[in-house]
C-alpha cells in the first residue's frame, strides 16, 4: 500500500480521536502559514520574494507575513 493511503489512514483515526477539532485546526493552520511563510519569503532575493508576493491576493500575503515567527 502507498505512502499516502497510510497517512489517510492514520489521519481519519486520528480525528475521531481528537476532542477539540477547533483548536487542533487552529494549530494547523499557523503550522501551514509558518511553512508557506518560510517557502514564500526566504527568497536570496527580494526581487523574488516581492514577485511571490506580488501574484497572491493582498489578504494571503499579509496573513502569511504575520506568521514569520
């Protein structure tokens, strides 16, 4: 079986599991916008970075500033 058909697996037991889903979305979330902020804004560059900035919507790259920790 793949890789990803384990981590589904392992996902859907792991909700039922969880008691407070708000907070462990919350969680995830700011782990994403800490991931998206680290791809997004550690271009060499800031040429780069502001063109990565620049093609999402204004709300998104803020969102994703804020998460720098």
């Amino acid at each position: 079986m793949s890789c990803e058909y384990h981590f589904l697996l392992f996902f859907r037991q792991t909700m039922f599991s969880v008691h407070d889903q708000r907070a462990l979305s919350s969680h995830l979330l700011r782990i994403v916008g800490q991931r998206l902020a680290y791809v997004i804004l550690d271009a060499s560059e800031s040429s780069e970075r502001a063109n990565r900035l620049s093609r999402l919507p204004t709300q998104i790259s803020s969102w994703i500033k804020s998460q720098v920790l």
